[in-house]
C-alpha cells in the first residue's frame, strides 16, 4: 500500500557545516541522495523532489524562544562569539558563517513535507537532512540548532491535527522534542534508543513518561549496549505498534537516525541495515494502518559516513516512494567510483550487510534474566495502563 509521495531536498541545505573533522559531515546527505539518484529512487512514478524554503522567525517561534533565535543570528554572523550558556560555539555546536539560515532552511524543508502531508498533496514526505531532535527551547544541544521535528509537529497541531505521534529511532534519545510536548496530550512521543547511562544526553528512562495531563504519553525504550537486530526490533514491536493503534494518531512523525548500526563510531549498539530497513517498513506500515499514511519523516543522526548513512537512507527513500529495494540489490558501480575519488574510500558493493532481521515476538514470552526484556518490560508496565492496554500480552 502506498501512495503519492515527496522528497524535500536541495543542495543548499549541506550549508550546515560544523567545518571540518566535526562528526556531522554534510557530505553524508549529498552521498545519501546521489545513491538513491543513481539507484533511480527519485524518478520513482508518484514521488517528486521539491526545493526546501528557509523557515520563518515566527515558525521557528513555534518551538524557539526569541531571545535564542536572536543569538543563533548573531552567532552566524560573528562565529568568534561563544554563548554557552545557549549551547552556542561549543564542541558538539560551534558556530559558523550564515548558522541561522543554515538551520532555518532545515526547518523549513521539514515544514514542506509536512505542509505537503497536511494538505494531502502527499501521503508521505521526507527531508533527510533534518531530524535535530536534540535542539531545547532555547539551546542549542548534539548537533541541533533549531529542533526541526518539534517545529513540524507544532505547526501540524496549529493547522488542526488532532493528535500527532512522534516515532524517534535514533540512537540517542529524542530529548528536545519530548521536552517540547511533555506537558501535550495531543502528542505522543516514543523514543527507542541506547540507555541513557551509557550515551549522550543522558535522559530518557522508562520513568519519563509525561508531564500533568500527558500520562503515559512520552515513551521511552532504553536499549543495552550491544543490542543487535533481533533485540532491537522485540523491542519495537513489543512497544511502538500496539501504543499507536491505541493513540490513534492524526499523522505519523518519525526520526531515522541511523547510528544505531553496528559501525557507527558515537555509540554502542549493533544493528545492521537490513535491521534499519526493517524498522522502516514497520513505520511505513504502520502509517498506513493507524493514520491512513499520513507520514512526514526526517533524517537524523548517523556517523558512518560513507558504509552506512547513504544505503539506510536510500533504503528509507525508497520505502517512501512506493518501492522497497531488495536488500541484494548492488550498489551502483559508477556511484561506487565517485565515492572512492571523493572520500579515498570505497563504500560497500551490496545494499544488504547480509543479516536477516528476524526477531522473537514479545508475545512468546518474557526473559526476565536479560537487560534487554526488564528494560522492554519496564517501559510496558509504565505506559500501558495509561492506555487501557494489557500489560501481559
């Protein structure tokens, strides 16, 4: 099942540049959407590109507070100025050159796919380059200037959506945007990720579960280091779907940062790109099942620059548009070439890394002797009476 889809990309939108060495390479989305140019995801029937505006000071307000997006102004035009107390020219966010238009502009392509969603121009819509879910009200934080997905699911409760879920994949959890909404009981937020004691920033227990009036509505999954494939998706599967059909949701939000791989050099966990895909399928389907595919998704974090990023997130590109890759398909040869006389390195010959993502259904039993099913355990017992939902089952 699918139906009319969008891209939202263009070039200027890599002017998010840390500079060089910093571990969010731009070059990680040219390399991601070259990939799924020369694998012809981008001329796939029903799915266009569109170009990205420049979000507005009143939609980045949406989220931001004027006062922090009047600093990341001055910051972008005087990259000497420090504002730590704003998270502003620091290690993880140090300034540059034309830093608010940089980060405008990556707000404001979420905000097309979402716009597009909305108006039903299209049933799903995705910007790569966004997903800096890290980014607080008013700071700057891991990577993130502006919290691009916050803002979208602001201005999608504005524009009248009636409940909003938010499904964040990355590795490290999606602070920014259940701080945004802790207090919303329009939105649900569920963040599965590594455990906070073990990886940035830190938050993200089974017991950060929603602010007055919003109980049971923030969702977190705290994942052990080394969690691999099947860990991985028992979890998913043990959390996300039966929370969703329960919300109900008006549209579908979702983060696809793909450090969670097992080459990712910032964090511990083990997944492989067939596990990745599969997440991204279930999201797909489940956009379909609880919100009749109303599906803005957005890129992330994901540091394996050249082996991982490009193939997980052409995988995802070509989910959105209808038509998943088979997983043996081979890697362009030509794009291959490019990549070795850009990069020096030769990235790999198969979209597949020749794992298969199977997984042992949460229905089949629990295991209360591994980390894993007390942490899965952990966040069912504390969300699932707020739904009405059985925990036994």
């Amino acid at each position: 099942m699918t139906g009319p889809a969008c891209v939202v990309h263009d070039d200027e939108l890599t002017r998010y540049d840390f500079g060089p060495g910093h571990p969010l390479a731009p070059v990680r989305v040219d390399l991601a959407i070259s990939l799924a140019r020369a694998l012809g995801i981008l001329d796939l029937p029903g799915l266009t590109v569109a170009m990205a505006p420049r979000a507005t000071d009143e939609q980045l307000a949406l989220i931001h507070e004027a006062d922090y997006i009047a600093a990341v102004r001055k910051a972008g035009a005087d990259p000497h100025v420090t504002d730590t107390a704003r998270g502003l020219g620091t290690a993880d966010n140090p300034a540059f050159a034309g830093m608010h238009e940089a980060a405008a502009h990556i707000a404001g392509a979420t905000l097309e796919a979402a716009r597009q969603v909305w108006t039903g121009q299209v049933l799903h819509a995705v910007n790569i380059s966004g997903g800096l879910h890290h980014a607080l009200a008013g700071s700057a934080s891991g990577f993130c200037i502006y919290n691009d997905p916050a803002i979208a699911i602001a201005w999608l409760l504005d524009q009248g959506a009636e409940r909003v879920a938010y499904v964040d994949i990355d590795v490290h959890h999606g602070d920014g945007v259940q701080a945004a909404f802790y207090n919303d009981s329009r939105v649900m937020t569920i963040s599965l990720h590594e455990d906070p004691a073990t990886l940035f920033p830190g938050t993200g227990r089974a017991s950060e579960s929603g602010g007055r009036g919003a109980d049971g509505l923030s969702v977190n999954v705290a994942l052990p280091p080394g969690t691999d494939d099947a860990g991985w998706l028992r979890a998913f599967h043990a959390v996300v779907p039966p929370l969703l059909r329960s919300f109900a949701p008006t549209v579908l939000v979702t983060q696809h940062g793909c450090d969670s791989h097992m080459d990712d050099p910032l964090a511990h966990l083990m997944l492989s790109v067939d596990g990745q895909r599969a997440a991204h399928l279930a999201l797909h389907d489940l956009a379909h099942e609880v919100c009749s595919g109303k599906w803005l998704a957005t890129g992330g974090g994901g540091y394996a620059v050249i082996d991982v990023v490009p193939r997980t997130w052409a995988h995802l590109l070509a989910i959105i548009g209808g038509s998943p890759l088979d997983p043996r398909t081979p890697v362009p040869a030509k794009w291959r070439e490019s990549v070795l006389e850009l990069t020096g390195r030769r990235p790999p010959a198969s979209m597949t890394d020749d794992r298969s993502p199977r997984y042992r259904d949460w229905a089949g039993g629990y295991d209360p002797d591994t980390w894993l099913d007390r942490s899965i355990e952990q966040t069912r017992q504390r969300i699932f009476p707020a739904h009405g939902l059985d925990v036994s089952c």
